[in-house]
C-alpha cells in the first residue's frame, strides 16, 4: 500500500486546533473506551476538549427504569467543557440497529443538517481539541444518504480551519490485519483521504487476550508505510 501518511503536516503548532475523528472497523470495537481515554490524556495535557458524537442508537434503562445512552453518557462525563448531554449528542434513537433503521422502526429520519449543525456548535466554542465519535465502523450507514466516511467528508468542510485526524478503532485480535487493511484501502478510494492531516489506527487490547497480539502491530505497519499504529488496554 501507499504511505498514507506521506502529506502529514506534522509541524503545527501546539495551539493548533485539532478535530479528531473516532471510527472503527466494526462496532462494539471500543471507539468510546479510546474516545474517553484520549479526551482525558488531553484535558492532562492542558488542552481545551470538546466531544461531539453525531447520533447514537440502542437505549438503556438505569434502575429506575428511566431510559439513557450509555455513550453519550461516558462521553459528557468525561469532558471539562461545561455542556448539555444533548450538544454532545443531539440525535437519539431505541433501537440497537444503524441509526438510519433505528430511526425508521421509529418512524423518523436522521437529521443531516442537525448532525452538521451540531457539529459546527463545538468549532465556535473557545476548544483547541474536538474529539467526535462517530458510529460503528467508517463505512456504516449513519443516515438514510451518508455512510460515515461521507458524513465525516461533510463535517470536515466546516471546519477547514482546523487541523483534522482520524483514528481508526479495531480489536487486536486474529483477523485485525484484514480488518484494517480492507479499512483503508476502501478509505483509499475516498475523497476523505486527501483531506486528512494525518490517520492513525488504534488496537484495542482490552477484551481479550491472543497470541496474534503480539505480532498485529508490526504486521499492519508492514503492510502499510508510515501508517501510525498504537494500542491501548
């Protein structure tokens, strides 16, 4: 494969604003785990994080009975920035189904415009970071037109001034090689990918443990030069 990240503009400075893109493979890959983990690493390193997760799909009851997103939820809770849960996530929708079909068993339509305009709410908040979490894998549908490439493709044209990365959640488990190369091969033949500062793909050790795990890191990277492969547990 290409060097993907062979037009990294690595020399911004430290007060670059920077909008960072979570998606994955798959689902249920641990994009909000990673989402909650860099959020935090950079409110450490003095950053000023926003989160923003476009729509998200599945409810849950507490013990009370009383209906919330788990997702949204880690994701409010783990930001500084005063904010509503719903400027973190302003569509929601009860079934655990894409959001397009979980909004349809509703008899309702995920809302573009609303998705893009709350997105572009955080850009004009005083951030220098935006961590935006979007749902399941990069080429999931996330509304009735939009796969979430093509979504992303949208929201990165309201922000052109910021400076925009897209990591890129999979399991580190057998098969991972596969999932990532097929991931960015597609992405490849994308728009997106000239639009990108920089693309990172994150291993998530945490749910289980295999003996693949110990060479998957060296072997994507081998596959795909220059690519930025780290893991987190």
């Amino acid at each position: 494969m290409a060097d993907l990240n062979k037009d990294d503009k690595s020399n911004d400075t430290d007060d670059a604003a920077v909008v960072t893109f979570i998606a994955g493979t798959g689902t249920e890959i641990g994009k909000t785990y990673y989402a909650v983990k860099l959020i935090e690493t950079l409110q450490s390193a003095g950053r000023r994080v926003g989160v923003y997760k476009p729509v998200a799909s599945g409810v849950e009851l507490d013990a009370s009975g009383r209906k919330f997103w788990n997702d949204p939820k880690l994701l409010h809770g783990a930001v500084s920035e005063k904010t509503t849960i719903n400027r973190v996530c302003p569509q929601t929708f009860e079934a655990a189904l894409a959001p397009p079909a979980a909004a349809a068993a509703e008899g309702r339509q995920v809302d573009e415009n609303l998705m893009l305009d709350g997105f572009e709410y955080w850009l004009n908040k005083s951030i220098n970071e935006l961590v935006v979490e979007t749902a399941g894998g990069l080429f999931s549908p996330i509304s009735q037109s939009w796969l979430v490439i093509d979504a992303i493709e949208e929201m990165l044209a309201r922000s052109s001034a910021w400076r925009c990365e897209l990591h890129i959640v999979a399991l580190n488990q057998l098969g991972v090689i596969h999932d990532v190369n097929a991931t960015l091969r597609a992405l490849q033949s994308h728009p997106l990918q000239t639009k990108l500062n920089s693309i990172v793909v994150v291993l998530n050790d945490r749910q289980r443990q295999e003996i693949s795990q110990a060479t998957n890191q060296r072997d994507i990277q081998t596959w795909n030069v220059g690519l930025k492969v780290v893991s987190i547990t």
